[in-house]
C-alpha cells in the first residue's frame, strides 16, 4: 500500500487560493466553484505520490530543487515535501513570473 501524506496549506497559499476565487467569481460564480473544486481536489491527491509533481523550473535554474509544483490550468501549485507532509505554499497565476511573486513576498517579509 502507498505511503499517505498529510496535505496542509499554508496561510499565504489560503489567501491565493480566495483571492483567485474571489477574481473568477467577479465575472463568473459558477466558473469560481468549479474552479475551487478542481484546484482543492488535484492539492488533495498529493497525498499519494506528491513527488509526481515537477521541480519548480525557475528555481531549479538556481540549484533549489525542494520546491515541486502542479498544473491546475492556468495556476501553478507549489508545495514543498517535509517527511511525511505536503506543504501547500502558493497558487500562483501561471503567466506570472514566478521569481518575481516569489521576492515580492520574500520582501514583505523582511
């Protein structure tokens, strides 16, 4: 039987996971339950397998690889594996750079 994985968000990830609802239900509610739905159920599956989800491309090219992310159209998922836990970090637009909401957040954390 696979090793099960705990799924946990993290605060800032929660909030990019409203803010993007909140966005699509803007212009379309039913669209933004669909969308939570679809977003909230490929983040529940990383409980089986979570390395199925590829090194952050961007910051491979830096030489950090504990970062791995997932495709929900048009976001990207990134997570973080720690033993038996999946740490859910953000949900990112995906024609956003990601090095840029990255040091934008490190910023505002310093």
């Amino acid at each position: 039987m696979p090793k099960k994985y705990k799924v946990s968000w993290v605060e800032s990830a929660e909030n990019d996971l409203v803010s993007v609802i909140e966005y699509i239900h803007s212009v379309n509610p039913k669209a933004a339950l669909e969308s939570f739905k679809i977003i909230k159920n490929k983040v529940t599956s990383l409980n089986s397998l979570p390395q199925r989800g590829r090194i952050v491309p961007e910051l491979k090219e830096h030489g950090v690889s504990i970062y791995r992310e997932i495709i929900v159209p048009p976001w990207r998922v990134i997570f973080k594996i720690v033993d038996e836990n999946v740490f859910v970090l953000a949900v990112i637009d995906s024609r956003r750079n990601v090095e840029d909401i990255l040091l934008e957040r490190l910023m505002r954390k310093s």
